[in-house]
C-alpha cells in the first residue's frame, strides 16, 4: 500500500508523537475522504495537537478513540503500538487493515533503500554504513529508528536506515539491501512472543530485497536464515577479522587483507563484526573495497560511535565510566560486559521490568569476577538472578544515582562502572537520553 492509494478513504493514525504527526501531514497531502487521528494513551507528556494537524485531522483521546478506528478503511498505527494491544487483536479479527507511515515510505522508497536490523547493532551498523558511504562519494539520507520518522525525511538517491522490529513488522516491501545484525529474544510483551518477534523482525526480508547481507557469526540469526541464500559477513568468502601480515588482526575481504582491527576505535567483538557488516554492504553495492582499501580505513578510524552506546564519560578519579543506557536486554549488555574484559567491573543493570529471562546474564556471567548493582524496576529481580554464583558481588540501590555512589565506593582504581541496564527506560525516565543525562550528572556531581 502506498501513500497514493489513500486518496478518498477515510483513514485513522494511531497515535500522537513524532510518528503519528508525520503520518497525518503525509496523509493529508493525497486527500483522504476523512482523516482522524487517535491517541489511546495521552497523559501530561503529551504535545499540544493545534494549528496544521488539527486543521488536517481531529484527535480523538481515550476509549472513543477504538470506534474511529474499527470505522476507518485503513489504520496507519505508529510503532509505538503494540501487536498484543487488545484494540489491535480486535482489528486483525475484524479484518481492518492497519499498516504504518514505514510501510507507506518504503512502499515508493524501497529501491533506494538499505535498511538495517537486528537485536543488536543496528544503530551502529547502519550508522557506519551511511558514513563510509559518505567517504566513498556515495552522499545518502540517514534516517528511521534515530527519531526522524521515515515520512518526514526529505527526497534523495539513496537511504540508510535503521529499522526497528516495530517498523519492520507492517512492511510489504523489503528495500533494496536488507541487513540483519543479531537475533535475539527482544520486546516479547510488544510482539506476543519469541516466535512473533522473530517473524516481525525478519519481516525485512520477505519482500524481494535485491540483497541480503547478514552477520554470519550469529547463531540464532544462522538457525531462522537456514539455507537462504544471503552474504554472511563474518565468514572466509566475504569480510571478517583474522592475522594480517604484522600477525595483529585485521580485516580483510576473502583473502585480501584491507587494514589493521586497531583502525576501528569502537571497543568489543561486536563492533568487529557490525563494520564486517557495513563492508560486505559497501562490496555488496559494488564498491572496490580492496582498491578503496586506504580511504575506508581513514574513514573508519574518524568514525566517532554513537552516543549512549558504550560512550566513556570522563572522569578526575581514573575510574572509566560508560554510558550504555541502549542496552536494553540482557543479550546487548553481555556485549558490553565483555567489552571491558580484563578490567575492575561494575556493571549497572535494571530498568522497566518486561518479564524477560535473565538465566543467559547469570551463565555469561558465571566465571566473571565482576561487581553488580542492581536499580528498579528489574534490577532486584536481576540480582536474584545473579545469586550464589561465587565471584558475582551484588549489591541494589535506590535509584541511578544512587547507583553510580555506590559504584565509586566499591570499583578499585582503574576499574570500570558500566550502566548496561539490560532493560528499557520508560516509566521512571522520559526515554533513554533522559536515562543517560541522569547517569552523566550522577557522574559529575559525585566526582566532587
């Protein structure tokens, strides 16, 4: 479904944020019969619904909100909407068509398009893939999961996006490069479960991509791919990391070696294998990597990561402190962990409590001498996770900056205090940079 096959329907926009203004402004641009926009869950957060967007649609709060929609001939839900929301059960069992602003941008887009995914490292994949095509004289629009709604990003030749399982869920149109990063258990209370959460998340994949460019290392993303035809970065016959002529790691495409693991200033195993991505991607649109071999390592070694992605904070005392307030799951914060392999841990870790399984954080961490401290909501239900492993200390506190007080007090010299909450932000923060604020204060004023 495009934005053109809206033309005089009568459509409703599910939701009031940054998405849902998007879709309603881009809606009405192709003359809908009616358009409504509903907001089931509008609180004191919620932005002021005047001028342009009132004038294009009514917002309709609350539970009268659920009759506007079972009326419409098509739902354009924001991503924040979940698959397991009771008014979304009820419009799949009465056959409403409900897409969402993604699908309608990728629905005209998507031969333009590389689109990213993935439990974990998506951010910095398709961060790295827009970058070195800008070195590359490849100039591109990045945008989608990084707060500019995929609606609201202006014409050009070609995108890099990072795509989001929400976003990914409603597509009928794959772009033109698709990538997956990882594959793991993530958002199950949003998707109804491992298995629907999967099948959104590959959703990328099941409309035709020209291409499809995987991380090869990633054993579950291995077992759902099969015998799928797509490049495996990480492996022999494409990009990956093995001894270079100085007998150091360095990358290399197939048997070609192209620069020293040290170019790449971003910590951790995993960041090797998401710039093994970005340059199967980059071979993939058929880009010399091997010629290009010089100008890319300059520009990785410029690469500056992303914020609240293992960013260090620095600080007088010699104690590294690091910000990765997006490690969301347990999963993504193991990454982090042994990031810092070798070094005095602590770890910070707890945030909204969706029910996840921590038993893959308590094996990971079951030879580890490391310092845990645990914050609400999950942080207690963490530390009992953690319980009687012999060289796991564990300690709560009462909140983040409790937390990084605590952590001062018991990391020895030189150590490392890493807030890696293996769990999301909302509800006692606004969203993840509000989290990374608080924790970099924290930081500052117990520095005194």
């Amino acid at each position: 479904m495009r934005l053109s096959d809206l033309r005089g329907r009568h459509v409703a926009v599910w939701g009031a944020g940054r998405e849902g203004r998007a879709a309603v402004i881009a809606i009405a641009a192709h003359g809908p019969a009616d358009l409504v926009a509903v907001d089931d869950s509008a609180n004191f957060l919620t932005l002021p619904w005047e001028g342009p967007l009132a004038a294009a649609a009514p917002l309709v709060t609350g539970e009268d909100g659920f009759a506007r929609l079972a009326a419409a001939d098509v739902v354009v839900r924001s991503p924040g909407v979940p698959n397991t929301h009771p008014w979304m059960v009820e419009l799949r069992r009465r056959a409403v068509p409900v897409t969402q602003g993604s699908a309608l941008w990728m629905a005209d887009h998507a031969d333009r398009t590389i689109g990213v995914t993935g439990s974990k490292g998506k951010s910095t994949t398709s961060s790295l893939i827009s970058h070195l095509l800008t070195a590359m004289a490849r100039p591109n629009v990045f945008g989608g999961n990084i707060g500019v709604p995929l609606l609201d990003l202006p014409e050009a030749e070609l995108y890099v996006l990072e795509l989001s399982s929400y976003q990914c869920a409603d597509l009928t149109d794959s772009p033109r490069v698709a990538v997956v990063t990882a594959l793991f258990p993530e958002h199950l209370d949003a998707h109804g479960g491992e298995r629907e959460y999967y099948r959104d998340k590959l959703n990328l994949l099941a409309h035709g991509p020209h291409t499809v460019v995987v991380n090869g290392a990633d054993p579950r993303l291995a077992l759902e791919l099969g015998d799928r035809s797509a490049v495996r970065a990480g492996s022999p016959d494409t990009t990956h990391v093995a001894s270079g002529p100085d007998g150091a790691p360095w990358f290399h495409l197939r048997d070609t070696p192209l620069f020293p693991r040290a170019v790449l200033p971003l910590v951790g195993r995993h960041n090797e294998g998401n710039l093994c991505v970005a340059l199967a991607v980059l071979d993939a649109l058929g880009i010399d990597v091997v010629a290009r071999k010089d100008s890319l390592a300059i520009a990785v070694a410029e690469f500056q990561g992303l914020a609240h992605r293992l960013t260090e904070i620095p600080d007088p005392s010699g104690l590294t402190f690091v910000d990765d307030t997006l490690a969301t799951s347990p999963y993504a914060a193991m990454h982090a962990i042994d990031a810092y392999e070798g070094r005095p841990l602590t770890v910070i870790v707890g945030g909204t409590d969706r029910g996840l399984d921590y038993t893959p954080l308590r094996e990971h961490l079951a030879e580890r001498d490391i310092t845990v401290i645990g914050i609400p909501d999950s942080g207690p239900r963490i530390v009992e996770a953690l319980a009687g492993l012999p060289t796991v200390r564990t300690e709560s506190a009462e909140d983040l900056v409790a937390a990084v007080g605590l952590a001062r007090k018991l990391t020895p010299a030189g150590g490392v205090v890493l807030l890696s909450p293996a769990a999301p932000s909302y509800g006692r923060f606004r969203n993840f940079e509000h989290r990374s604020e608080v924790f970099a204060q924290a930081v500052a004023d117990t520095a005194r």
